[in-house]
C-alpha cells in the first residue's frame, strides 16, 4: 500500500471510529449470530491477489461486524468491563504505527523508562506502598503464574529450574473458594498440580477465613508437604468478596510462604481512599496485580503487576543468549526478564495518554459514579417483592434473582432466572452474566463501561423486570 494510500484509509477510518463511539447503542450489545455463521461469510482459502481496501473494509462492516460483541456499549453490566477511552484508543494508534518490540531498554528505551515511571503513578494513585516496583503484563493470569514461579523457586532454594520440580517436595497453594479460574490454570502450567491447590472455606461475605487457612497450612505441613503460596483475592469475580489480607499476611510470615494478591478488577477502587481498607496488610505481600484493562479506560490489554523483590522475579525467569546481552548492563531495566514472553508491545503509552488525559480525579470520578450507579441499581433490586439480592453489592457488583410469589422450589427458580437471562441477553438490549451463588443460579450485574449513565442502569432495571414479569404471562 502507498502511503498517500494509507493516509486515506486512515482517515476514512478514523471518521468510522468516531462514528461507531458515538452511535455504539444501535447495536445489540452481545453478538447476536449463530456458531459458524461468521466463519461462513469467510473465504476457505487466501486470495492470491491483492484486494482494495475498500472492498475489506466494507466486508469488515458486512461480515465481521455483526459477530462482535460491544464491549463499550454503555449497557454492558456482564462479566467485568474491559473499558476503553479515547485517549487510550489514540495511544494504540501510534503504538500500532511505531510497532517496536520493547523486549530490551535498548530496543526501544523510551518505553522501558516509560513503563517504570506510568506504574509508579499507578503505585501512588491506588496507595500501595513505596518499594513496589511495577511491570506491565498481559493479562493477571500471567502475573500470578509469574507469582507461583516465583514462588516455587524461593521455596526450592533457586534451584527448581535446574533441578525440575520432583527433586523438591510436594508444594502447596492456598486461595479463597471464589478464586478466579486463573488459579486453577496457573498452578497446572507451574507443574504444582491441581490436586495441590488448597480451596479454603469462605465466611458468609465469601472471604477466606484465615482460620481454615492456617488449619490446611498445618495440616500439610505435618503430612510433610510444602505450602508455598497464599494468594488474596480484592474482589473475586463471582461476588465481588474481598479477602483479609492482615490475617493472610500474618500468617504467610509466620510459615514464610510468598503472597499474592489478586485485584484484578477491585485494584482500581483504590483510586478512592474509601476503599484503600482492602488494601490494609499490603506490607506484608510479596507481589500484587490489578488490570488497568478492566475498570481504567485502558485498552486491553494493560495488566499492572507489582513486586516487592523485583530480584526474585528476574531470578526466577532470567535467561540470556548472547544476542539479548547489551552493553547498558545494570544501568537499566530490561522488562524481558520480569514476564514468561520475550517480546513485548508498548503498552505503557496508553496508561500515560490515559492518566494524563483524565488526571487522577477525573479517573476517580468516574469509578466512583460506576460505583454509585450500581448501589443505585441493587437498592431497585431489594426494594421489589419479587426481586432478590444473592449476594450483597461489592464496589460495582451485585448477584440478584427473579423470585416470584409462590415460586419456592430452587430448581424451578434456577429455570426461571436461566430463561430470564436468555432472553435478556438475546434481546441485545443489555448484557449480563449467569453466576451461582451458594448453589443458586444467579444473575450477575457489573457496572464499568466508560460511557454508562443512569440512563442505562434504569433502562437495564425496566428490561429485567418487564422480561421477568412477562415470562408468567400466557403470551411468554
Ligand atoms: C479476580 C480475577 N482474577 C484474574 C482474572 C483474570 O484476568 P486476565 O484476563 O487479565 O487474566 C479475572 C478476570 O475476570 C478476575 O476477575
């Protein structure tokens, strides 16, 4: 392509942009297609010759767009918001345009410098304390799996990654039953071994008990097994529940085990001093991530992971080939030693045009309004008869079901809430996610996008109870 060519198209394509932010509410807000009906509009094989760009792009709009679900339609409320802004849309533009692969300080210095310096804003910004160093993930799957490698090095002397696994013990690990799925994975890629993963009973706002926690430490330790890691969750996906991380601290200083802590979607409330309790304890972690690609108006993807002993980690995941070495040595950081992939994006930029954009209260602002919204929204929930809260609103969260008069049996109300949510999210009005909530099936509402306003908590609240209600009409 000519770059004139490509100036045209950009802007053309820029124009579409706009557009779309501007008019997103047209569209369903989860994709309303069939299994394969996308992949059906595509050819089976590539094209040996070149096509315009005007006919890609107009196939872009006919064909792939109709399959995408609009994760910045402000009446997303399902899973977490993985929101966006424009200052962050116009960084990944020139990332995009700069494409450099930020592996080494010298491979593109400004990013490494960069990236240091946005993590420590976000350090100040949430209150965690100095001495934190921050690295950019991709996502805080690969943080707390960087988390457990570390950990299991630490415990194995430094030696598992010459020795393997097998010459050091069976290891543990300790999380919350309402532990992200992440967990699960990460300790099976770290070779730990799901059967080793330790579920900890939670109290009845879904916290892990640190009783039951120092109970299965003991218990393992007198089996001769080796607990290694405790990992916190602020803000569990299913209920929003946040773990005590005083007790945890205490504890894993007592047995020298390595914590995490996992806010992944939580971490951003601490933008607002009334929620920085959560992070009471903080001292004693050893490392901690939240996903600015979640709540922060950043692109995904944008995972922010802080480590008290960047040492360790470099220690654990350090590897140099001749090609990798530079002359600048110590003098600098070189982030390619602080994650599992070498290559890495420059992802820092969208952080800086976002902080910067915004400014600090702006940003928190914003969290706060969603933070209200949600209140608002659960407050409608408690206050109808035949509505329910499942589990109590956490931050911007809240579990809720249809409970109609006279309805008592729970499978028949797990049917009820199944059929509601279908057609809800069918509708393309609004989208929410299914959860269970003590073995009741619940409707999850999650408040984040950018751009919601009370218009669209409100509209959301029609919707569900207008659907509820009709579904024991004769015409449902
Ligand atoms: C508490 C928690 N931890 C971890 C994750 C995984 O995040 P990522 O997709 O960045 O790996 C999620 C995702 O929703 C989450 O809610």
């Amino acid at each position: 392509m000519e770059i004139e060519d490509f100036r045209r198209h950009a802007h053309q394509f820029v124009d579409w942009m706009a557009d779309y932010l501007d008019s997103v509410e047209q569209y369903p807000v989860r994709a309303q297609v069939a299994p394969g009906e996308i992949a059906g509009r595509l050819p089976a094989s590539p094209p040996e010759d070149g096509e315009p760009m005007e006919r890609i792009f107009a196939d872009f709009q006919r064909d792939v767009l109709p399959g995408i679900t609009h994760w910045q339609h402000p009446a997303f409320f399902a899973y977490f918001p993985a929101n966006s802004s424009p200052p962050s849309l116009l960084a990944e533009m020139l990332t995009a345009t700069l494409a450099p692969q930020c592996m080494l300080w010298q491979t593109s210095p400004a990013a490494t410098e960069m990236e240091t310096r946005v993590l420590d804003w976000l350090r100040q910004m949430l209150g965690l304390p100095e001495g934190f160093a921050g690295v950019i993930q991709d996502s805080a799957s690969s943080a707390t799996l960087c988390a457990l490698l570390t950990a299991r090095e630490r415990a194995s002397g430094w030696r598992g990654n010459e020795d393997g696994l097998a010459a050091h013990g069976v290891m543990t690990v300790y999380v919350s039953e309402q532990v992200h799925s992440s967990a699960d994975k990460d300790v099976m890629v770290a070779g730990i071994g799901r059967e080793n993963l330790r579920k900890i009973a939670v109290d009845d706002q879904f916290a892990l008990q640190p009783a039951a926690l120092r109970a299965a430490i003991e218990a393992d330790l007198r089996a001769g097994l080796r607990p290694i890691c405790v990992i916190a969750t602020l803000g569990s996906t299913g209920v929003g529940a946040v773990d005590p991380l005083p007790a945890l601290a205490e504890i894993c200083r007592e047995h020298d085990i390595y914590l995490h802590v996992d806010a992944a979607w939580a971490g951003s409330a601490l933008v607002l001093e009334e929620w920085r309790w959560m992070i009471d304890g903080i001292e004693g972690a050893d490392s901690f991530v939240f996903n600015p690609h979640k709540w922060l108006f950043t692109n995904f993807d944008c995972s922010a992971h802080f480590v008290r002993a960047p040492e360790d980690l470099v220690r654990t995941l350090g590897i140099l080939p001749e090609y990798l070495k530079s002359r600048e040595g110590d003098q600098v950081i070189d982030y390619r030693d602080w994650s599992v992939p070498l290559g890495r994006r420059f992802r820092a930029l969208k952080l800086w045009f976002v902080i910067r954009s915004y400014g600090v209260n702006e940003i928190r602002r914003r969290i706060a309004n969603h933070i209200e919204l949600a209140r608002e929204a659960a407050g409608w929930v408690e206050a109808a008869d035949d509505f329910e809260l499942l589990a109590p609103l956490s931050l911007a969260l809240f579990n809720f079901r249809y409970r109609p008069a006279g309805v008592d049996d729970p499978g028949e109300l797990d049917r009820i809430n199944e059929d509601l949510l279908t057609r809800l999210n069918d509708s393309g009005a609004l989208y929410l996610t299914q959860n269970k909530v003590n073995g009741a099936y619940a409707i999850r509402f999650s408040v984040g996008q950018t751009n919601t306003e009370r218009r669209h908590t409100a509209a959301a609240w029609q919707a569900i109870q207008d659907t509820a209600r009709a579904l024991n009409s004769p015409a449902a």
